[in-house]
C-alpha cells in the first residue's frame, strides 16, 4: 500500500528549530520515550517526536534530561563523544546508530498522511526520512 503524503506547514518553533540545523551534520541517532534523538556534528541533539514537534538542545543538557538510569546515561554521552570525535566512522556505540547517510542538511520539508508524520531531510549529496506514527509511537530513520 502506497501512503500518499501532503506536505505541511510548519510551525514558527519547527521554523527556528529548522534554521539552526541546516548547515549541520547528521552523525547518529537514537530512539527514547517516541521520541527521536539526533547527534549533529555542531554539538547539539535535535529532538524529533512522533507528532512532528522538535527541539534542539546542546548535547550535554539533551542527555541529562533523558529519563534514564545512570549508566544508559553514561553509554549514550560516550557514544555521542565517540561521535562528534570520529564521525560516521565512530566504532564501538552502544546506544545510538551511526546515520546511514552522510547528510550534510540542506532542506527540512514535513509531511502527513492520517496518523503517519515524515520529516525529509535533505542533504547536499544524500538525504533522510524520517517517519513516524502519532498512533503506534514508532519511529523509523531511513536513507533516501
């Protein structure tokens, strides 16, 4: 079955969110609570929830909010560290996923159809979706 998808406008906090992303790197990612915690190369984690609301957050303050225990705490800041140090090669991550692209974010377009959401982030040379499902709370990171 092929979903059809209407793009939607976004609103003025997804607008700043979006601004300061473009330009950045996506490194990583990983998946909390339905909600999408993505690792930019300039220090910060975009937070992307399943209804398509976002934030960003340096690093260091995105991790310490997360509702955790200390020592998923502590796997997730070294593997953003192992990141940000080594990029999409970065070896040894225990909690997040390196990116499957390198995408370098160009344009950030939103879309809907029923329930589902998808981010398009595209890149310079390769781009990601990223869907989701306000019913299901699942969320999904896909190359393009």
């Amino acid at each position: 079955m092929t979903i059809e998808w209407s793009e939607q406008d976004t609103t003025t906090h997804q607008d700043h969110v979006i601004a300061h992303v473009i330009g950045a790197t996506v490194l990583g990612y990983f998946v909390h609570d339905e909600v999408l915690y993505l690792v930019l190369d300039i220090g910060f984690v975009w937070m992307i929830y399943v209804d398509g609301e976002m934030g960003l957050l340096p690093h260091p303050v995105a991790v310490g909010e997360l509702d955790v225990g200390e020592e998923k705490r502590s796997e997730i800041q070294v593997d953003i560290e192992l990141l940000l140090r080594d990029g999409l090669l970065a070896d040894g991550l225990r909690q997040l996923t390196p990116a499957p692209v390198n995408c370098l974010i160009e344009e950030v377009t939103f879309h809907s159809s029923g329930d589902e959401r998808r981010l398009l982030i595209a890149g310079e040379n390769d781009s990601l979706i990223v869907d989701t499902s306000v019913t299901s709370g699942q969320i999904e990171v896909k190359a393009s």
